[in-house]
C-alpha cells in the first residue's frame, strides 16, 4: 500500500530514489512552500522596479504616477501561472 501511495504523490511515476521511506512529507510541502515565497518575492521587486523603465524606454511621454505596482499576493498568482504554463520548477 506504502508504493501505490508514493506512485500517486509523485503523480504514478517511477519512485525516484532521493524519496525514502523516512521522508517527511512535512519537510517536503514547507520547503515547497518556502521557495514558492522567495520566487514571488523576486518576482515582485523585479517587476516594481524594472516595468516603468521598460515602459518609459517603449513611450517616452510616460507618466510615472500612473504605473501601478503589484503586491505580494499577484506575484505569488503570477509565478504559480508561469509555472503552470511552462511546466518548469
């Protein structure tokens, strides 16, 4: 039962070997969890800080004060997307 129970977390592959039988599954889900936070956070400062240049270097006559910034929560959205589309950890 302890197999087909792997098989259906790793999504019926192959039991890859790095995935032992003392693995806790806890670990696992918060270091998952941990990554998807930094990359949202990356995400987010990245986009605040390069978008009105790339604006303003595409239209010059670009107000700044229009340009609105994305939170924590819509980069968070946008990496789950990105990783969705693209199939890519």
């Amino acid at each position: 039962m302890k197999k087909t129970f792997k098989k259906i977390l790793i999504g019926g592959g192959v039991v890859s070997k790095s995935l032992g039988d003392n693995e806790n599954m806890l670990q696992l889900f918060m270091l998952s969890l941990f990554i998807l936070l930094i990359k949202g956070l990356l995400v987010m400062v990245t986009y605040n800080w390069m978008m009105p240049k790339i604006i303003y270097n595409a239209n010059p006559n670009y107000n700044y004060k229009k340009f609105r910034t994305i939170n924590f929560l819509e980069a968070i959205l946008l990496v789950i997307l990105f990783t969705n589309l693209f199939n890519h950890f």
